[in-house]
C-alpha cells in the first residue's frame, strides 16, 4: 500500500531510500524478482488520474515502456536529443549519417539489402526472453547468426611466427594435449573418496575422449583440426599438430577460445534478417506516442505531483509536465542536466562510469573470405582490432560489409582519436596480418567510436560489485515519480535485454503504485529454465 | 597415353587390374590426388566420337556428371530405377509419397513453405568444396544451419535419475571438473624438458581459463551452464554443479558431446533455404539431358567399344548403348544385377556392405520447444531415438516439423521392423523422456528407413580399413569404359560430397583418356585451406 505523501513527506522521502522503495523490498520479499528468470510487466488500465508520462530517450527501453504504457491506457511524450530513433539500436546503410563529436561522417556504402552495419547491438542471444517476447509479438525475420565459426582465423602477434591459425586446429590440437598431460599426470592415488576405481578408469577414458587421443592416450593429431589433404577421393591425411608451448604461449585461450561458451555468445544466436533495425521499426510501427527528435532536455523537476521537463527544440526552450517521468538519457550526461534530485541520487547518476566501444563497417568489392571457406563468424586478433567480422548472410553475393570489433579500452581510446581515414589506414594495416589483401577489396568505411557519438558518449555503464552494491538499488528504484530506465540500469548492460528488463521493473512498479496493489504487480514468467 | 587395344587385349586388360589404371596411378605420382583437398574435373570438348554416356540413377553423382559431360559435348542419357529424380537427396512435404518396400506411405504435412523434411542430407559442411562449388554456381539461397544448440537436451537413461539437462550445463560443469582434477593432478616434476617452469604455470592457467575455475583452481559452477536465476534486474545466480561423477557416469561424453568438434559438423554449418532438394532442382534446370525414370536396369555388358544397358520401363524390355557409363547404382544392388563384369570386380561390388539410417518427420502443431527455448539443433538421448532435432526455419510461427535421426544400426534395425504407426508411437513413448508433453502435438508423421527405400535398401557404403585396401582402388578406376560413382566410391559415403568427388573423379579420368593427355587432367583447386 502507497500513501499518499504531503509536500514535506515527499521530499523528505526522496531524500531518503525513496518513498516506494517499499514496493521494491516487498517484491523481493515475495521472491519475484530473485527467484524468476524473467520479470515481464502486467499493466492493468491507467486510472482516469496520473496518466500522462514523459519518456526521454528514444532507446529500446523507453520504445518498450511506451508500447506497455499506452495499452494500458496511459499518454506517453517522447523526447528523444538524436536526430533519429533507436539509440544504440543503429543499423548503418548507404547514405546515412553517423553523428559522432568532431567526425560527422556520411556512409557511402552501396544501397543495398544485404550491405547494411549493423553498429550496436547484432546478435539475439535466445534466453535473452524480453527481446525474444518482442519478436515474437511483431514478428521479426530472425536467421541464426554464425557467432562461432570454427573455420575461421586466430591470429597472434607473439605466437606460430605471427602467422594465421585456423581456429579449428588451434582449439583441436589444444583441447588434445591438455587431455594428453592431464592425463599423464593422473595418479589413482590422487583420486580419495568418494571416486572409485571405475571412476578414475571412467575419466582416463573421457580424457581419451575429450582430447581425441590415441589408444596409448597420446594426441597425434586429429581430423577436428580439419584434414591437411585428402579425405573425398584419396585418403584423408591429418595436420601435423602444432607445439603445445607454442598454445601455452599465445593468448588466445586466455579467454577467447571459450567464447562460445560463454552464456550471452553461446550457440544458437539469432539476428534480424536485413539488419537489427527492424526491432526498433517493430516497436514505432507499434506505437501512436509523439516521439520528437531533436530535443534536448535541459532540465528536471521533480515535483509532489508531477515531473516538468525544459527541453531545447528547434531554436526554442520549450517544457513539457507529466504525472511521471520515464527516464533514459546516459547517467554520465543526466548527471550534468540540471535537476532537483536528491542528492545521494545525483552522485549515484556520476558514479557510475560509460564504457568505450569501436566498431567500423567496411564495404568490401569482393566478399574475398569465402575463397577462404569462411562464411560469417569472425577471425580474432591480439592487435587492437580484436574481432573481424564477415557477414553471414547475402552468402555468394558480390559484395559484404565487414566489421572491425573491439572492446579494449585502450585500444578503442585510440582508435576513437584518430581521424576516419585514419582509423581505416590502421585498422587495414593491422587485418593485413590476417588477410594479407585486403586493401584492394575495400570500398568505403564508417567508424563508430561510441564514446564518441553525439548524445551517446559512451558505450555500457561500466558497474564494479563495489558500485552495484553501494548504487544499484538506488538507480533502480524511483526518486519520487522519475524512473531511471535503460540497460545502464540492469546487470546486462550493454545488451538489449537489459533495456528491456529495466523497463519492465519501472512499468510493474508504475502499476503497483497506481493500483496500491503490490501482491500481484509482477509476473514472474517461467520459462522452463530450470533442468 | 591411352593405347587402343583389340578385343582380346580389352578383355584382357578389364580381368586384371584395369586398361586404365595406368591413369590413376600415374595421377597419383603427379602428386594430385593425394595433396590437394579437391579436384575439379575440367572437362575439354569431347571429340566428335566417343562422345554418348550413359548415366545410371539420378541421383547427385549422375546429375554433376551429367552437367559437365553435357556442358562438354557429351550426349547423356540418364537412367533412374524410382519415380523421382535426386537418389537419398529426399525432401518429403505435403502430399509426397514414400516408396518404402512393405511400407509404402503417404506424406499428410499440411502445404507450407517451412513444413519439410529432409529425409536425406540436410546440412553442409563449408569445406565440402565441390558442392560450394555447384551452390554457388546455381545460387542457390542458403541460410545457417544449428547444428549444435547448447540450449538443447542431453538425456541419459543411466544418469541424473533420468532427468533430462541443458547441455551448456553438462559441458560447463565436465569442462569446469575436468580442468580442476587435472589441475590438482598436475605436478611440476612431471613436466620434463621441454617444459619449463613457464610452460608449467601456463598451463594451470590454460586449465583455469579453460574450465573457469575460480582463483584456487576450483569449479564451483560457472555462468557458461546458464543461470539458475536472476542476471537482468536482479544479481545473477549461477547453477550448483552437478555431481562429476554422475557426469563420468553418463554417456553423453563419450562420443556426442564432441560432435560440433568434428570435422564435418563443425560450425558454421549451411543448408538450403526452403529444403534440400533445392540443389537438385538446380542440377535440373541446368541439364538439358533426358532423365527416364521408372527404368530398371536389368543387364549391363561391357564391349570393347561400348557398353549396352538393359532395362525394363513401363512394361518393356528396351536397350540403349553408349560409348561410356557412370554407373551410380548402390553396389549391393548392383552385384545382383547381371552383367560380364570381371569377377574380381564383381567380387569387389558385393564385398562392401551396406548401412542403415531411419529418419522420421514429425508435424507438430505447436513449437512448443521455443517455449523451452530452443530454437533449431537437436536433443540427445541414449535410447534408439538419437537425436530430436527441431526446425531451425520458420521460428515464431505456429507448426514445425519435429526429426527423429537415429545411425545405431540396431536401434534403426529395430525401427525398420515395426509399422509406421508403431514407429511414431516408440518415438514419441521414447521422446516422453525429454518432452513429456509432445503426443499432444502430433498430427501426422512420415519415416525413411534407408535400408527399406524401394531402389536403394541402404545408407552408406560401409568401408571398414581393410575393405579398403582390398577393394577401393578396384572401384574407383574404370572397368573398361564403365566407371562406379557416387558417394559409395569416395572416402566420405554418406555425404554429398562424397558424390561429388567421386564424379570429378570419373570425368577428370574420362577426359585423360580421350585426349590422351594425362598431364593436365585433374585440376587442383587450392581453396587456401592450409594455416
């Protein structure tokens, strides 16, 4: 149950944890929110009163919010700074711009179906259960997205004489000599209860096994590395494996050999079909709220009944109110808009620092990687371009757009300080290791340092365990009737899902709170998660 | 250089090892064939004699040496024993019929784009260059094909109480058990030079990278089996590990577990959009030749310069003659047709045994599987239904076709057995243990056991090392003017690939012996598949 507060009860209670943070405690009483996979508002109709909400930031999460909040009833303004819809939701295609600070750039790439770059967010991890809702719900063409592709290179500047490995070999020949030492090392005695003496025989064979060893559990190479000739119409002969000092010294399996093991890049992955666009079209198409582009907030109250936002709109300062306020705009740059937060909020808001992020698009003449068996996935480098992507779909077509990805803070600091053409220069010189031609396939390139972009400056909110433990609750629950919303406020930053989830905690709140019900406010959806 | 031989020489030359091993041999020493990972016929104009072929089965292997002896000069006429063209490249919708001996069946799918079954091969390794090779030529639209989905189920019958599991949590938690035992096995003074002490702390920490063993080298579960819950608006919380010795128990490890390691289920995988009988399409509508289908060969008779073929088609015995024949007809099937085949090849024919393979589509009106998150790739179980594999297209929308592969020859013996109705019924009562719910959404489903196709009564060519070294060499060389094809005469039976190869085998050698150049016969195509 919320009461209603007087003047002075509100602001002493936003001055405090926030005056419904009750809402939150109960929630996590009942076990809703620890407990569950996934957290998906129920809104039931806006009462007559306190309808009108004010989203700022036309990013995923207000997009969600607004779609929820107006079948509830309720009338939502968005405010968005860009001169476009999606925030880091950007696909990049010919002709389009690229609003970054100091380097406006134009694309020049091809106009195209296939031709497009996909600049933030690219893949769908399937568990990810808002945005496959979402999907679901308008539809998306989704195609599985090659994330792992073992046919592709690994290439190390300090290991195998700097010379390109097919990843295959690299994981084939490494998983066989970890099984094969491992396994030499292995004593019975080693082994207390409760292993048995068929359970030390039982792993010595999945050694065997794991490892593709011999009969003597020695490794001698194996047809995972892929075969060096042969194997159709002649005998298929194995690679020569490669030294294991040569594996222990390189880095690739310091993290990146397990990739696609990990939760959020393990296979299957989807994408939209003709660029991740289409999610943020899904939801517009969905939508009957104003969304007005170019719009700089300048301003937030925070009052008893409402929240008043100033706003900067083609020449003019200009303000709308609302009952509630939905707000997405990066903490690093709501933190230097002027506000009537509680204090103890405002230094949450600059605590929490913006990650880098680069990616630069490439329109290739010729789709040069599939002469080398390579179709989507991406080649790994220790340079500073780490990923190198190729596209997995227009297979066997001309052209393709090829993508740079690295996630390095240093490396992207000094990608992001270099001029476009010379982020291309090094970018090329440092794929040339990989792709020894590449140069001559290149036709045109956008770079993306998100720290960089306008309105954006910066990439993922960067969340230590000691900030989540001293900030996190307090971003996420509301000060008054101003919500904190975005994948800045959810442990998945940097991902769609985490846009998703946040809003959805801000909208089962919204309703808990109109509804002074707050038993019944989440609903916990099972997804069969459990084994 | 090929010698023209008289009768007597002729006869005699076929009752040894072949007129024209000589070529093979001499190919063999040129280094071609056994160094390079394909070879590509390039066929010259045929000359104006010698230039009708006679093509039997049309299946792949008949269909590629049709197109390029077609695209040669040659005349081909095609002989197929079935009412279909494409051999076990099979894909059953709506309406289709089965020509399964005893058991002939009807296809009732429902008429939809997405609702297929590839009965035969329905993936594509993208090192199988020959058929990358026609795809691309005829470009035909392909998409990413799941061939491993970490979201699906292992399910062991003598492990976990029977309780199916995620198999990211089976591989997270053997990886994560595995590297901790031999990271506490190892011990530096087994580690002789060339190790040093280097090498020694490289590899715990490869083992710790490895399995994600926390800072003591211990695994106590780890984000890579999914999370027990929380992770988007709450903090996460990780899995407890299953027991490792339940998993040694098990037997997902011994063999399935690896299976995206190996060479030709290795990701990324490719498959034709909208079925696999798209390739044969292409094939088709790029050959001019007749294809006579419902002709049974009854008698194939080598001559010196020519060969005859009987065959019975509607009623009537007819005869036709050609200069040369590629004969695809499965050996076992062949061995029993009559013919004046030196007996030592005759010998070779029935020597080779043949496999077996039981696949069954299943239409389900509900994908009630994306409601447990899986989206395309296969569960596994340790009873006869190996593998249940669910549809990697048409997500999101309301039906699917559901497969159930088995390769145990027992279990597929024991299948071909039983009724197709009592198949779908031990399918589904076996299914029950994965999916308790599944008979609710059955509404129709067709079975292909190999080893029962009418005209093909089996799978693969069944080569075990020594039938190899007896028989293969006398296989793929020529007898006389009649040349074995298709996948049967390769060292990839089973796959499409192995058709291929086989085939370019056969034309690189025709075209030698025409022109009497052997020099230049085979084309090797180096697809820059070395590091």
């Amino acid at each position: 149950m919320i009461r209603e507060f007087s003047r002075r009860q509100f602001l002493n209670a936003i001055g405090s944890a926030g005056g419904s943070a009750a809402v939150y405690q109960s929630a996590l009483a009942l076990g809703l929110l620890s407990t569950s996979h996934n957290v998906r508002a129920s809104l039931k109709p806006v009462p007559e009163a306190s309808k009108k909400v004010i989203l700022l930031g036309a990013g995923l999460a207000s997009l969600t919010s607004a779609y929820e909040l107006e079948r509830a009833g309720y009338e939502c303004t968005i405010l968005e700074a860009s001169h476009r819809i999606g925030g880091r939701s950007l696909t990049i295609r010919g002709g389009d711009t690229v609003d970054e600070l100091g380097y406006p750039q134009k694309c020049d790439f091809d106009k195209n179906k296939d031709l497009f770059f996909n600049a933030g967010p690219s893949r769908i991890p399937i568990h990810h259960h808002h945005l496959m809702h979402y999907l679901r719900t308008f539809q998306i063409p989704l195609e599985v997205f090659t994330n792992n592709n073992r046919n592709a290179w690994v290439h190390d500047t300090k290991a195998f004489g700097g010379k390109r490995m097919r990843i295959k070999q690299y994981t084939a020949d490494a998983r066989g000599f970890m099984a094969e030492l491992s396994s030499k090392s292995l004593n019975r005695n080693d082994f207390d209860r409760p292993f048995t003496d068929n359970d030390f025989e039982r792993f010595q064979a999945f050694l065997k096994s794991y490892g593709d060893l011999d009969e003597n559990a020695l490794y001698k190479g194996s047809s995972r590395a892929g075969y060096q000739s042969g194997g159709m119409i002649t005998p298929a002969i194995k690679k020569t494996p490669i030294d294991f000092r040569e594996i222990l010294n390189s880095s690739f399996w310091e993290h990146r050999m397990h990739w696609a093991q990990s939760e959020d890049q393990s296979a299957p992955m989807l994408t939209a079909t003709g660029g991740m666009d289409t999610i943020i079209d899904g939801f517009v198409d969905n939508i009957d709220s104003k969304i007005l582009l170019n719009a700089q907030v300048q301003n937030v109250q925070l009052h008893e009944h409402s929240v008043s936002v100033s706003y900067r709109h083609e020449g003019q300062l200009k303000q709308v109110s609302g009952d509630y306020c939905f707000n997405s705009i990066p903490k690093h740059i709501m933190s230097g808009i002027p506000n009537n937060f509680p204090r103890d909020y405002q230094t949450a808001l600059s605590s929490i620092p913006r990650g880098l992020l680069f990616k630069m698009g490439i329109q290739m003449n010729k789709r040069f990687w599939e002469d080398e068996d390579i179709y989507g996935g991406f080649s790994w480098s220790d340079q500073d371009i780490e990923q190198l992507w190729y596209p997995p779909h227009g297979l066997f077509s001309k052209k393709g757009i090829m993508i740079v990805y690295m996630f390095n803070d240093e490396a992207t600091y000094r990608f992001g300080l270099l001029n476009p053409q010379q982020r291309l220069e090094k970018a090329l010189h440092e794929a040339e290791a990989i792709h020894p031609d590449i140069r001559k396939y290149v036709d045109s390139a956008v770079s993306v340092p998100w720290h960089r972009m306008n309105h954006t400056m910066g990439c993922t909110a960067k969340w230590t365990p000691e900030l989540r433990d001293q900030w996190f609750k307090r971003l996420q629950e509301p000060v008054g009737r101003h919500y904190m919303i975005g994948d800045q406020i959810s442990y998945h930053p940097g991902w769609q899902e985490g846009a998703f989830g946040s809003a959805h905690f801000a909208l089962s709140h919204l309703n808990a709170r109109q509804h002074n019900e707050i038993t019944t406010h989440v609903n916990a959806i099972n997804h069969g998660q459990g084994a």
